[in-house]
C-alpha cells in the first residue's frame, strides 16, 4: 500500500471516530486495527492527521471510545513487547500505537476528570484467569510503562541480536538479561555496539512516549511544598521495572559518548544527516525528568557520597526508591567520573567551537539539558562533585556555562538559563578548591563580547559577573545576591586578579553605594556588604599578590569614605530619594575600558520578536539557598548555627546577613498604608554600624600616604611604579587580625526543587517542536509567553509596582540609556506582563 493511500485510510479511521455517537466494541479488530495495523504513518503525519480539535470532541463526546482506543493501543505494545516483534509487521503495530499514545496523552493529562483513567484497571484485562482476573489487573498506566521498558530491549528491533546466524532461534524477551545489550559503552559497560540507524529511530520514538507519559507534571500546578511525585515516574524507576539498571546506564551513556564533531571533517552535518544527535537530546531529556528528586527531603547515607558499596550492583541499600537516582548516587569509580565529566564537558564547550571556516561545524542545542544532568550529578553525588574540583577539569564545565550566561543576559527567553548556570556556580563556590582552580592562567579564547584580557580563570569570572549586572535586563536582579555570594565564596583563594577585573569590582561598589540605590530597596545594602566582604579576603589572605586590587581601592577610595560618613538623617535620605526620581543627564563615555571585544564574538541580544518562552517560580532568596559555614584553621568547614551572630576579631561586628536582619530591618523601615516601603533613619543605623570597613580603612591609612609621598618625591605619573611599589609592600602587623573565612554553601530545599521542576518542563516543552507534542495543550506548570510586547512608563499611581524598582546608579563619567519599568513581582520567571524597552530596565554601567 503507497503512503498516501496509508495516510487516506488512517485519516479516514479518524473520522470514523470522531463522528460516531455510539460506542465501539473492544472486540471490533476490524475497526481498531485501521489505526495501526495497515498504515505506515511517521510521527509527524500522526500529528497532521489527529487534529487537537477532534481529540478533545472525542473526549467530550465519545469518551468510551477514547478510553477503547487508549486501552487497545497499550494492549497492542504489551502484545509486541511479549512477541518480541519478530516480524516488521509487529515492529509497524508497535510504532504506530506508540505514535498515537504521544499525540493523544496530553489530551488526557489535560482533563481532571480523565487523569486518573491510566491508573484504572480495564474490565477483562486481568492477569490470572478465572473469576480473579479484574482483581489481579495491572493499572493500564503500569502495562505501558513496562511494555515501553521491554520494548527498548527488544532484539533486532531496539538493540543488536546476539544470535550468532539465522538458524539460531529468537532470543526469548522474558529470559533476556537486559544488561547485557546496554546501547553504549561507558559507566559500568566495556563493550560498544555497533551503531544502527533504524534501533536509533526505534529507541528515539519509545523514549518519546515514555517522556510523554512522565508529562503529566505539566499539568498541575507548581505546589508551594513540591512534596507531590510522579507516579509515572516513580513507577518506572522502581524495582518492578526490572531493566532499570541497564536502561539509567544506557541513558547516561548515549549521552556521554556522544561527539557531534566526528571525524572533525568541516561540513560533516552538511553532508549527511546525523540521526544519533535526536537520540541522545531525548535519552537527556528522560533522564533528567526520572533524575526529577527532591534531595531535601531524602536523608539518604548513599545521596551524600558516604557509602561504601559496589557502585550500582543490584542490591538494594537504603537511600532514594527512585532507582535512577540511587544508581547515580552510588557510582564511584574513577574511571567512570572521568568518562561522565569529559562527555558533558565536550557537549558544553560545542557550541563555543570557532574554526576559519564560518558554519563549519555542528553545534548541538541541548545544552540547558545537561546542565540540569550536570546539576543532578553534583547534587545526588557529592563523590563526583569532589572528583570535578580535584582538577582543572572543572574549568571546562566554567567556561561553557560563562559563555551561556554571557550571551544570554538581554535574552527575557533565557532567564532560566541564567538562573541554572549561577545556581552551578553557587553549588561549585561553596568548595575551597573551586577557588583555587580559578587562579589558572586563562589562555583558550572563547569568543565572548567581552573586552580581551591576560589573566585568570576567576578575572574572566569577575568581568562577566560583571558584565551581566551592567548589562543585563531587569528579570536578573534577583540574582545579584548569588552572583555576588559566588564572588566572596571565591575569594579568599584569589592569588592575583587583573586590573581589568579590579576595576570591574570597585565599579559594581562605586555604582551599588550611591544613596539613592542603597535606599531605595530594603535589601539593597546587602550588595555591598558581599563587596566589602570580598575585598577583605583578598586583603587579610592573598594580599601580596593582590597589587591591582589595591591600587583600585586607593584610587577610589572616595567611595570607601562616603560608606563611612552615609547620611542617615531624614531630610538626607529624603533628598537622595529625589535625586533618583529626576531624569539622569546623558552622560559621555568619558573613562570607558571596557576596550576591544573578543574576536568572533557578538554583543548579547534580546529574544527575537514573537519567541515562545515558558514561566518560571519564584526562587528562595540567598539565605534559604545556602547555609553558612566558617573554615577552620585546618580548612576544614565548620557549619554556623543559622541564629548566631559572629563576630570578627578585630573586635568590628560580623558582616549583616540578610536572613539575620531582615525581620529587623522590616521592623525598622516604614510602610505607608499602601503597603510602599520608605526606608527610616533607624533603618540606615541598623546597617551602616555593620559595615565591614574597619581592614580596608587600615589599608588605606598606610598606604595613601606612601603613595603619595612617592609620587611627590620621584614626580611618578605611571601607575606601574605605583604597582611596583605596592607590590614590594607589606602590611604584616598593620591590618587587623584576620577574620575567620565565612563560606555560604548551596543547601537543597524544596523552592529550588520546584523551581528546577518547572524550568526543566518549560526546556522540554520548547525544545519538542518536532513533533509539537505538547503544543496548544493546557499546561498548567507554567505560562506560556510569546515575545515581548513594548509598554509604556506607566503614569504615576496607575498600575505601578507596591514596592520600588531598583535600577542601578551611574557613576559621573559612564554611560546612561534611558532606564524602563519593569513590574517585579518579587518573583524570578513569574508572569511578567511589563517588560522593559530594548535591553532591559537596568542602564549599562560601563568602566
């Protein structure tokens, strides 16, 4: 039969359905085979024939008949996967009904009345003869799930026969020992198949129903404690599904083995088709979803990387009853870690591929996928978090997720990539080796819209960190806390920072101290007390190298005397607040150094006009995310009680944290009866007494005078012998006891669970456009935004946000463009209705 005539019939077996009013008989083959048994329908002429429209009508209308066409299709893949599809007719029925469940699962998911039909038992369809069959009856949901598992396992359909010639007979599926046809070499499997295009396409179309089938999370609401799980998931990845082992480790393989470059032939992609990148985006996409665990609520030894068992032997320890995530939890050699961190490391780094020749290689799109993976690994295994630290390999994960953030920052669309590359970064910071690593020379050049630079790791970190606060747009405020968290965490291990990025620091001080922005938000002082934090560490621990750093702090230290004599009196704060409101002068770029960028690079760029893009929730503010520990003298961490107020032992107190001042500060500050926050004079005191300065004004007592007297004496007007005085100097026994070293660690809660939940869904969503799977279907999880819709400034008193928006300072001497309103609703990703002109709210603040 020709494919047109196929595609005729299968239409016309629709329309059957959608237009009778009576039900049809579960024993009528001769009505329900039209769907799968005579056609050879792709996926993509699933979705052509079986509009969205007739679904639903059949769903209203006809919903025994739904439910019939539901239970037949899972019947038709439990009777291939017991066959084991011996014949390419088994092999047509097994596609075709797997086609047809992903185009109509959705539909299901959507209805409340209809979510709990796969969970059902069908009348007839028991497992054991005799009056208790119905009782014996798997849920039809559990039928699929195991029949998709044996199926992905099948010989000659999804994996390599091991049948030595034709005579030998068929492999029995039910004897089958799975592990043994694991699709790629890697984690706990030596051998590598050879590659087979049709097993790919096969596995491909499986997985995508297994991932339809775990989609059901899209539609129910993002719950505030995220306790709910999947049950499709938890199923699956529980001890029924006896190929859980050999599929996690197929899944992991697929996706580290992978290399889009090849034989490195340029044009390669151009030239022929390459069918495994689709395999291994959806082996990645189902593994994060089954990976989907919240760590905060499992006290599990095997999470924490204690344990000392066989990695992924059958056993079964204590620790997550997901599967999936005890098997990555345990896996502990070497050899293995390497394997798993080289292959994401090389899929990062892809897209950063520059050649000679424009286009020449492929680049993949499925980065945000593995930087979710990377995540989980590094969350579920702390073995393999320790192992990327112990070398600079974890440099090539840095660079990667630099890049991204840097690209991304005017990007609206992409604010949950920047939101999981800083959350990594955070994750990474909380450990003392990720700080020294930072200090290798950074050599390879990467083409970013960054001014070029000789220097190190942690100067590319501090320029695009700083590139991203001046640059980006309003949605990314939120994150400044991290990005700065991030910056102090580092810091006391940074040998020698560039001038570049010396100055990128006092910058970002010089713009977050001028009043206007330090009142006009109740937390905005926290800003500065990161800064100042960061440059005492470097002061008290790597000072001998640090000559850059203090040069800036002596040239600016005009702003380190304006913290210390901040006003506090009403009439003070009220007039900073004024300033704030009249329209800011153009300023020249008087002073810019921002230099030439990198070759190859181009400026970030907001989202083109009409992209789709999906909300996210809110995430927990800097002191929920991580908890405070203190390095002990043998650099060993100690874990800080949440409540205890430290102090330094100079005797000046301890660096405000937000969670320990904010009930006070709110306490302190005003709110007028519409619920505007005003800040007080009480409020100002209740901070500036706080303010770290005590080491930095030491610092500057000794050595502006020696400056100075330097540049009088030998009449210097170059700042190297500035530079090369400073570095010479000393200040042993001149600065104040040093203060122990404070570390905020990432700690997992059950916000960024949910947070992680709906980014990871809103990536699945947008990525899957080929078929469209859940395209125009009522998701729940989050909102679906199209662009970028230009608003007006608001007038005054109509419709403005209840609290102020925070846009950054200019310093005299930067540049200014016009600053937008952006509605915050407190919340990163939420629904944002106003969005900011052009690049964003906040102006650029260029050095």
């Amino acid at each position: 039969m020709g494919s047109a005539d196929s595609k005729l019939n299968f239409r016309k077996a629709v329309i059957q359905l959608t237009t009778k009013t009576q039900p049809v008989e579960a024993t009528d083959d001769a009505f329900w085979d039209q769907f799968w048994a005579d056609t050879a329908t792709s996926v993509q002429d699933v979705f052509a024939l079986v509009p969205a429209a007739e679904i639903r009508a059949v769903r209203e209308e006809s919903p025994s008949n739904l439910a019939t066409l539901c239970y037949k299709a899972v019947e038709k893949l439990v009777q291939g996967a017991e066959s084991g599809c011996h014949s390419e007719k088994e092999k047509q029925i097994v596609l075709n009904c797997s086609r047809l469940l992903t185009r109509v699962l959705p539909y299901i998911f959507e209805d409340p009345d209809w979510r709990g039909f796969f969970w059902s038992t069908v009348p007839g369809a028991g497992r054991a003869g005799g009056e208790e069959e119905d009782e014996n009856a798997r849920p039809l949901a559990e039928s699929l799930l195991l029949a998709i598992a044996d199926l992905l396992f099948c010989p000659d359909f999804t994996v390599q026969s091991h049948r030595r010639s034709t005579v030998d007979s068929a492999e029995d599926v039910h004897s089958l020992d799975s592990c043994e046809y694991i699709w790629e070499a890697g984690v706990g499997f030596a051998h590598s198949p050879q590659p087979n295009y049709i097993h790919d396409v096969n596995r491909m179309e499986l997985l995508k129903l297994l991932l339809t089938c775990f989609s059901e999370a899209m539609y129910l609401p993002p719950a505030p404690d995220s306790g709910g799980t999947n049950p499709w998931v938890q199923f699956f990845c529980s001890t029924e599904n006896r190929h859980a082992l050999p599929l996690f480790t197929s899944l992991l393989n697929t996706v580290c083995a992978y290399d889009p470059v090849g034989y490195g032939i340029p044009y390669n992609h151009l030239l022929f088709s390459d069918y495994r990148e689709p395999l291994v985006e959806e082996a990645a996409q189902v593994l994060i979803v089954t990976l989907d665990h919240d760590s905060a609520t499992s006290a599990s030894p095997t999470v924490d990387g204690t344990t000392t068992g066989t990695a992924m032997d059958d056993t079964d320890p204590p620790g997550p009853e997901n599967l999936f995530v005890n098997y990555l939890s345990r896996i502990h050699r070497e050899e293995d870690f390497q394997f798993i961190l080289k292959g994401i490391a090389r899929l990062l780094s892809n897209p950063l591929l520059q050649t000679y020749l424009p286009n020449s290689t492929k680049k993949i799109q499925f980065h945000q996928e593995l930087l979710v993976l990377f995540w989980k690994l590094c969350d579920f295994n702390k073995k393999f978090l320790f192992f990327v630290l112990k070398s600079s390999d974890v440099l090539d994960i840095l660079v990667p997720i630099l890049y991204f953030l840097n690209d991304a920052r005017a990007d609206h669309s992409r604010v949950g990539l920047m939101h999981i590359g800083v959350f990594i970064l955070l994750l990474l910071s909380g450990e003392r080796n990720f700080g020294v690593r930072l200090n290798k020379p950074y050599s390879v050049r990467v083409p970013m819209d960054i001014p070029v630079f000789t220097g190190t790791h942690a100067d590319l970190l501090i320029v695009v960190f700083h590139k991203i606060i001046t640059s980006g747009h309003q949605r990314l405020q939120p994150l400044f806390d991290c990005l700065l968290t991030i910056v102090v965490n580092v810091s006391p291990y940074l040998k020698s920072l560039s001038m570049l990025a010396a100055n990128k620091l006092l910058h970002l001080l010089e713009a977050f101290s001028t009043t206007w922005f330090l009142f006009s938000a109740a937390q905005n002082h926290h800003l500065v007390f990161f800064l100042l934090e960061a440059f005492n560490n470097i002061i008290q621990y790597q000072f001998d190298g640090n000559s850059n750093l203090v040069y800036a702090i002596i040239r600016k230290r005009s702003v380190f005397h304006q913290l210390a004599n901040l006003p506090t009196d009403p009439p003070a704060i009220h007039k900073a607040l004024q300033r704030r409101r009249r329209a800011p002068e153009p300023l020249s770029r008087t002073g810019s150094q921002e230099g030439a960028s990198m070759e190859g690079s181009r400026p970030a760029a907001p989202a083109e006009p009409g992209t789709l893009k999906t909300s996210l929730v809110a995430t927990p503010g800097i002191d929920k995310l991580t908890e405070k520990s203190q390095v002990s003298e043998d650099g060993t961490l100690r874990s800080l009680e949440p409540a205890s107020q430290q102090s330094s032992s100079d005797g000046s107190p301890a660096m405000e944290e937000p969670d320990q001042a904010w009930r006070e500060q709110r306490r302190l500050s005003s709110a007028s009866a519409s619920g505007q926050w005003s800040p007080t004079s009480e409020w100002v005191l209740s901070w500036k007494s706080k303010l770290p300065l005590q080491t930095i004004m030491r610092l500057l007592q000794v050595l502006v005078p020696q400056v100075e007297k330097i540049c009088i004496d030998k009449g210097l007007t170059d700042e190297s012998e500035i530079l090369r005085f400073l570095q010479h100097g000393t200040l042993v026994g001149l600065l104040p006891v040093p203060h122990p070293i404070l570390i905020r660690k990432y700690q997992a809660n059950s916000g960024t669970a949910m947070w992680f939940r709906t980014y990871m869904w809103g990536v699945i969503y947008l990525r899957n456009v080929d078929p469209p799977v859940w395209y125009d279907t009522d998701v729940k999880l989050f909102e679906i935004q199209r662009g970028c819709r230009l608003w007006p400034e608001p007038p005054p008193h109509s419709g403005s946000p209840s609290r102020p928006v925070s846009v950054l300072p200019i310093p005299r001497g930067h540049q200014v463009t016009e600053p937008s309103w952006v509605a915050q609703q407190g919340a990163v990703g939420c629904s944002v209705r106003h969005l900011g002109r052009g690049m964003g709210a906040l102006p650029r603040l260029l050095t």
